[in-house]
C-alpha cells in the first residue's frame, strides 16, 4: 500500500535534539535565551507549525547582536516549535512552556538542504543543540536518544542508502520489505516506550506529541488501541493540540465505522457532469479511493474488473475516486485501463492539503476500499482487498 503523506519509516531520520536535563520552575511566561556558534548578527524566527492546514505562522522575531537572541512570551499550553536563524535558514526545534529556557547551538556539522526544485527553500538543520530549562524538552530528547531508538534510526538510515543506490527496480522492490518488516519493530517499541511513560507521567505535553507523531507515521492503528491510549493522559496533556487533535482524528474515524452512514459528496465525472453518492441507494457500491500514480492501485485494476463482471447484475457498483491533481494524467490512466464503471475525481480546495472526499474518508494511503449497502451505511472499511472479496461473497454469491 502506498502511503499519501511520506514514507512513515524514513521519517524516524529526523534531527535527534542533544540536551542537558533541568527541571524548570514554574511562571506564567516563557523566555528563550539562545546562542548560536557561527552566527554573529541577523534575525531568528519563532514559529509554528500547524497540521491542520499545513501552514508555518510566525510568532516573533528578534535581531540576533553578537550571536545571543532572547525571546519572550507566553504559551496556553507547552508546544514544539521551529527557530530559524537568517540569513541561511539554520534550524532547530524546541519544546516551549512557561519556563526559562536556555539554547546552546553550533552551526558546525549542520545538515544542509535544498528544496527550491520543489517550491521550497534551502538551509540546514542544526545538530549541534543544547536545551536547558525545557522539562518537556528533556522528555522528548530521551525517547529520541534512547538506544533502542537510537538502533532503529541507524539500521534505517543503513538501508534506507542501499534503496537509493540500488539500481534494479526487482531488487528494490524486495528491499522495500526489509522496511515494512523493521517498520513494524520499531512501531512495537514506541508503542511500549509510550505505555510505559504514560504509567509514570500521564500529564506531560510531551508525552502526548510523541504519541501524536507516531499515530501520524501509523494512522491505521486499530481504532480501539488509539482510544485506549489516549483514555490514559490526564491534566496538562489533555489541553495540548496534540492531544486535541488526536480526539478529532478518533472522532472522524469514528463516523466511518461500520454501520454509519456514508458521507455524502459530489464530484465530477469525466465529461464534467457532476455525481452524487446518495443517488446510488439500493445497490451495493464499492468505493475505490486510487490514482493514476498509484502502481498498487493500478495493478489491482484486473481483479477488480473480475470482481465487477461476476457481481454487476447482482445489485453492484463501484465508484472509483481519483487523487490526482492533474485531470490529464487521470483521463490518460483511465483510457489505458479502460475501468467499466463510474469515475470521478476527487477535488483539492486547498493548496497543499489532501483531496477533499479523501479527507472526508481518512484515506491516509491508497488503494483503498469502502463497501457501502443498499441504505447506504458502510460495511466494510479497509485497505484490504481480500476483505471485500470476502464481504462481497458473503452478501451475492
């Protein structure tokens, strides 16, 4: 299976922040105390990162004299924030609260990068960084510096080079396992590093945006589990974003389990007339969430055109949903698999966010499937096509 958003295992290559602990006393505000080694003059940002739209606000600027920059202000609740220093875009992040916070950075041995091919900027993220003052911060770079994390991170960032120098796709494909298999391990440890955290501190803010990071590199985790997780923060935890955010994700998975009614939308077909889901009631519709850039979405295609022919005079539909931005590349894929059934495409609003119907239906990754019944209430919710095969053999045959 594809996923949409990145690759949920190279994610764990993120900067590891190193830090001296010290326990913060409390007060109303924060302060932000920082020098960076390398950088004499210019400007550093505060800023935030919201998931929501997929924006970066910026909270304050200050003017960096002799390479010392102090920030102030005040936090409804301890957050993780970006510093970025200019000229040279030199960052970091740090997990702000209501604390006296004091930041020791080097440019030396900073990793570069350049995303102006893709629209975006060039820079380099920090790795010589020392925080003292941040409790959450202490927290967060623990997990981050575990051994076991620490393990994990090297074996990837080891495989993760022998991907890229691999040339034969066959092998690379074989390669991708290896992933999936360590993906899995290291899914089992953070899952028992959190449980085991929240038993001893179950109000931490940090606690809860680590929680918060892997449910976004593990959305298909059992609905159950995440419910069960997040029963256990309490306090201060609670009224963080990430935990907020968390209960929203829970509450939209929430409405697509089976037995509710499917969320209604219109789209457009390929001749630009426009299609509703509620005016297929009385027939079974599969909803097929895929695109043209999808390989296990098109090399699913055959099955399905099997599926379709045994069941299509039994009441049956499907309904295919595109997540392509460029109507061309879905006219081209649909003239080359020559699909017999009703295709629209989905519709992206919003720049850089997710399509709109995929959103309403939490594809965080494609193919995906939704079996609807005749009243329109959903069946079967799943990334799996052999559960629809089963489903649909159980209802028609």
């Amino acid at each position: 299976m594809k996923n949409k958003l990145n690759n949920r295992y190279l994610i764990l290559g993120i900067t590891v922040l190193m830090n001296a602990s010290c326990t913060p006393s409390r007060q109303k505000n924060f302060s932000i105390k920082g020098t960076i080694k390398g950088i004499d003059s210019g400007m550093v940002f505060l800023r935030k990162f919201n998931e929501a739209d997929r924006t970066t606000k910026t909270l304050d600027s200050v003017v960096v004299h002799r390479g010392h920059f102090e920030f102030t202000g005040k936090l409804e609740s301890p957050e993780m924030l970006t510093l970025i220093a200019r000229p040279g875009n030199w960052g970091t992040s740090i997990f702000v609260e209501n604390s006296e916070v004091v930041l020791d950075a080097d440019t030396a041995g900073a990793e570069h990068y350049d995303y102006t091919p893709y629209g975006g900027d060039k820079g380099a993220s920090l790795k010589k960084v020392k925080i003292f003052g941040s409790g959450n911060q202490d927290i967060y770079d623990n997990f981050e510096n575990d051994p076991e994390q620490l393990h994990f991170k090297k074996v990837f960032a080891e495989m993760n080079k022998q991907y890229e120098a691999e040339k034969n796709p066959e092998l690379k494909e074989k390669m991708r396992s290896k992933f999936d298999s360590l993906g899995k391990l290291s899914n089992a440890w953070q899952i028992k590093w959190i449980n085991a955290f929240l038993q001893k501190d179950s109000e931490s803010s940090a606690g809860a945006y680590i929680f918060y990071n892997y449910y976004r590199s593990n959305t298909s985790m059992p609905l159950t589990e995440m419910d069960a997780l997040l029963r256990k923060f309490t306090g201060d935890a609670k009224k963080t974003v990430y935990y907020t955010n968390l209960i929203k994700e829970a509450n939209l998975r929430r409405a697509l389990l089976p037995g509710k009614l499917a969320p209604d939308f219109t789209l457009l077909k390929r001749d630009s007339t426009s299609f509703t889901l509620s005016s297929t009631r009385g027939k079974y519709i599969m909803l097929d969430f895929w695109a043209s850039w999808c390989k296990p979405c098109r090399a699913a295609i055959p099955h399905w055109k099997e599926v379709y022919a045994k069941y299509k005079d039994k009441g049956f539909e499907i309904i295919s949903v595109s997540d392509d931005s460029r109507k061309a590349d879905w006219i081209k894929a649909m003239d080359q698999e020559k699909m017999p059934w009703t295709q629209v495409v989905d519709e992206f609003p919003v720049k850089n966010m997710p399509a709109r119907v995929g959103t309403l239906y939490q594809t965080h990754f494609i193919p995906f499937y939704v079996l609807l019944d005749k009243e329109g209430k959903i069946l079967v919710y799943s990334g799996n096509e052999k559960d629809i095969d089963v489903k649909l053999k159980d209802l028609l045959m």
